[in-house]
C-alpha cells in the first residue's frame, strides 16, 4: 500500500513538475509588418519584463540588408531602453558558436527581422541556433518579430507561394485545393499559423487557403502596425489595426476543378485590448 502511495505521489509531482515547466513559458510578440510606433515597442518591452542584467539578441538573417535593419531597430529600442542589443547574424557566423548560442539562449527578448522567411528557416533549421530559441522561450523570454519574423513562429509557415501557379502574386486570385506552400517554421506555434501584412496586403485568400490546408489549426492573419502578445493559448491584439482569425471550417470539400468550398466557419474582426483564443 505504501508503495503504491509512493507511486501515485511520484506521478502527481512530476505532472505539477510538468504543469510548472509549462506555465514557465515565454510570450511571443508578434507584429504584423509595417511601421512599428514607439508606443508597440514599449509594449513590447513591457511584456519581455527586462531586469537590468538582462539584454536583447536581434536575429536579422530573413533581411536583405541584416546591418541596416539591426541599425534602424536597435536605434528605435535605445531611445526607449538603453541597455545591451546584440546583433548575432548567423548567416555570415558558425551557427555552431556554442558562445553565442549560449548568448542567445540566455537573452530575454530575442527579435527576429522581416524579410523573407525561407531566407531565416535556411539559416536556422535543424541547427543549435534553432535549439537556443526554443531554449530561451521555455525559460520565460519573450521572442519577437514582424513580418517574415513573425511568418517564422509557426509550425505550418506559409512562404507566399502557390503551388499551382508559377507566377507569385501575394493575394492569392483563386481559392484552389492544395494551392499554398508551407515550409518548416520554428514551431513556437505548433497549431496556429501566421500570416502578416494581413490587410494591408488584402490576404483574405491566402488566408482561407491555409485554413483549407490544416482545418483543425487556427489562423491569424495580423496587419501592419499591429501584433499579437501570445501566453499560453490567448493572443492580446496590440497596436493601431486589426487581426482577423478564421477556424474550424464546416464541411470542407472541393470540386472536381480543385476549387475548395465549405459551409461556415468561425471568423473574427478584433483591435487592440481584444483577448482571442488560439492553439499554441
């Protein structure tokens, strides 16, 4: 009997153990593209909750120009808190830099740069610096990134291709089955997928086509100037526009011509202050 008790006990402590572990999580910091005001920046340092030994780790490897990038952003964030910005573009450094996965692993705020997230993926995947992310946000950091940056959060990321038409246009013309490329993302957001520059960029279609791709996951679609503070399984919109959320499409089907239809399916319209729920 007391060794049963024994085990029941060992059982509860690593399950609150675990419960702990989960609750320890980070935030993500998710901003839409486009113009980032000081006031979403000083959210964003807020929600990181940076003690004075604490420093930031700018990613900038999806930019074009990673320099100028880390210039404009470290410039902007030391106006509203000058302490340590570290620039670790690994695209031009051994993404096997155990110093700087260390680093990188142990900052509080890690903001990932817009550009192109294949561009970052091809960095990062399947490598220490990927690790050291994941290790960051599970030990309470806050990762951050706008557009590309904030593409690259997802398990299921969307590149902005079309599989079924060789010509990119960033709206999507048509709503095809099996139409949208998805490529490995960082997977903070196991069953939620991003996308940016929502309406801005009138993504509708893009959108709905991912929601067609993986029925059972949430998709968020977040607009310029814009983010979302994700903890656990609720988002707080944050900034001057508007995040839509689609989920559960009813009745999915699609024609003998490819095109996909469904029913209904649940969709939001929400600003900032608002609370959604998403699927971590």
């Amino acid at each position: 009997m007391k060794k049963l008790f024994l085990i029941f006990a060992l059982v509860g402590f690593s399950l609150m153990l675990n419960a702990q572990s989960k609750a320890t999580k980070g935030n993500l910091f998710i901003i839409g593209g486009g113009n980032r005001s000081d006031e979403l920046m000083k959210q964003m340092l807020n929600t990181a909750e940076l003690k004075p030994s604490d420093y930031i780790v700018v990613l900038p490897m999806a930019s074009e120009v990673p320099d100028v990038g880390f210039g404009t952003l470290s410039a902007q964030l030391q106006k509203l808190d000058p302490r340590v910005i570290k620039n670790f573009n690994f695209a031009e450094h051994d993404v096997n830099d155990k110093k700087w996965t260390d680093s990188l692993s142990s900052a509080k705020l890690i903001y990932i740069l817009g550009g192109d997230q294949s561009r970052f993926m091809n960095v990062v995947l399947n490598t220490p610096v990927y690790t050291a992310i994941h290790k960051a946000y599970q030990n309470g950091a806050t990762i951050a990134g706008t557009s590309a940056g904030a593409a690259v959060m997802s398990k299921y990321m969307i590149t902005g291709k079309q599989l079924l038409d060789t010509v990119y246009k960033e709206t999507f013309n048509k709503l095809w089955d099996k139409n949208i490329e998805f490529l490995p993302g960082m997977g903070l957001l196991e069953n939620t997928i991003i996308d940016q520059h929502f309406l801005k960029r009138n993504r509708y279609n893009r959108l709905i086509s991912a929601l067609a791709a993986h029925p059972d996951l949430v998709c968020v679609g977040i607009d310029e100037s814009t983010a979302i503070i994700v903890h656990g399984n609720k988002a707080t919109v944050a900034g001057e526009s508007q995040v839509v959320r689609l989920a559960n499409p009813k009745e999915l089907k699609k024609t003998d011509k490819g095109l996909m239809k469904f029913k209904q399916s649940e969709f939001g319209i929400f600003t900032a202050g608002d609370v959604i729920k998403i699927k971590p």
